[in-house]
C-alpha cells in the first residue's frame, strides 16, 4: 500500500512539474520588409498616406507590436509605389490598422488547474483604399480606386513569456501585410491601370 502511495505521489509530482514547464521560445520573427519586390511606377506627382483609423471598441493592443499595422502600411506605401510625376496624385487611406485580444474561457475544476489553456485570441485587421485621381488637363481625367482588407487570428498559451506575446504581434503583422501587398499589386494593377506606368 505505502509503494503505491509513493509511485501515486511521484506521479503526481510529475505531472505538476510537466504542467509547470513552459513552451520552448519561438524563433523570432521576419520583419516587414518589400525590399524583394520591385516598385509599382506611377504617372503621378505625389503619393500621400492618410492614416484615418480609429479605434473603436475592444482591447486594443497594435502599439505593442514592433511594427503597428499602420506604420507596416507606410513602409509598405514608401517601399513600393514610386511616383513617376505628372499632374496625378495617388492616396494610400488606411481605414482599419488593430490587433484586438479577446479573453478565452479557462477550463474549470481539476482539468483547468493542470492544463496549460489557450488565455487570450489576437484578430488583427488591416483595411486600406488606394486612390489614384488625374485632373482633365484636355484629354480627359480619370479616378480609381482599389480596396482591400486583410484579418489573421491567433491564440497564445496562458504561461506564454513577454518575448513571446510581442513575437506573436509582429507574426499577425507580418501575415496580413504579406497578404495585403498581394492584393494591393493586384488591384492597383488593374483599378489604376491608366496611371500605372511599370
């Protein structure tokens, strides 16, 4: 009886121990960068980014990350739209740049004590408009317009470290911009076709 007392005891000591460790570290994260892709050349005088997000609602934590949303989309607007001149003029309107924590139920009873949970979900959504106007300056004028919006969520461990959670914030970054600048290309490509000049 006393033997299995003591191997329900060490057992027991076991798991506590397991359930106590902590995830390995993450690799760190890539940063945002456009530098492997070439510019889109316009047949425009000036290209201005207008960042008109507010947030609303929720527990918003974007300004934790390394690189905010917002600031990945100026990088991205310096990085690949190149304003050839002319009388035209492009607006990049960044409508929506968050990354709201939304809390996860914990498990309840014994289970919940010994388990490790998931504790808090990460949606990130970035919506920017690119605007491309001409004035008639005798052979016509000509506006357009492209839209996209881009969402990744995540979920974190409860015991996850400060190194970690700031990791998890660039990687939501990094995914919505690498998404966005494709559907960006895409749409610029085609909705501002006649200002588009390589």
């Amino acid at each position: 009886m006393l033997s299995r007392r003591l191997a329900l005891a060490a057992g027991m000591a076991t798991f506590l121990l397991a359930a106590c460790q902590s995830a390995p570290p993450r690799p760190a994260p890539r940063g945002v960068d456009f530098s492997n892709f070439g510019p889109i050349v316009l047949g425009a005088g000036t290209i201005d980014v207008v960042n008109a997000y507010r947030p609303l609602g929720g527990k918003h934590v974007e300004d934790r990350a390394a690189v905010p949303p917002a600031e990945a989309v100026r990088r991205w607007a310096t990085e690949r739209l190149q304003a050839a001149g002319g009388p035209g003029r492009v607006r990049v309107t960044i409508k929506d740049a968050s990354i709201v924590e939304v809390q996860l139920p914990k498990k309840q009873g014994l289970t919940g004590y010994f388990t490790n949970d998931q504790a808090q979900r990460y949606d990130g959504r970035i919506e920017v408009e690119v605007t491309g106007e001409v004035p008639d300056t005798g052979s016509g004028s000509f506006r357009g317009v492209t839209r996209s919006t881009v969402t990744h969520s995540t979920t974190v461990a409860e015991n996850i470290s400060l190194a970690d959670r700031e990791a998890t914030f660039a990687d939501i970054t990094r995914r919505m911009m690498e998404d966005l600048n494709a559907r960006l290309d895409a749409g610029i490509r085609k909705e501002l076709a006649p200002i588009v000049r390589r």
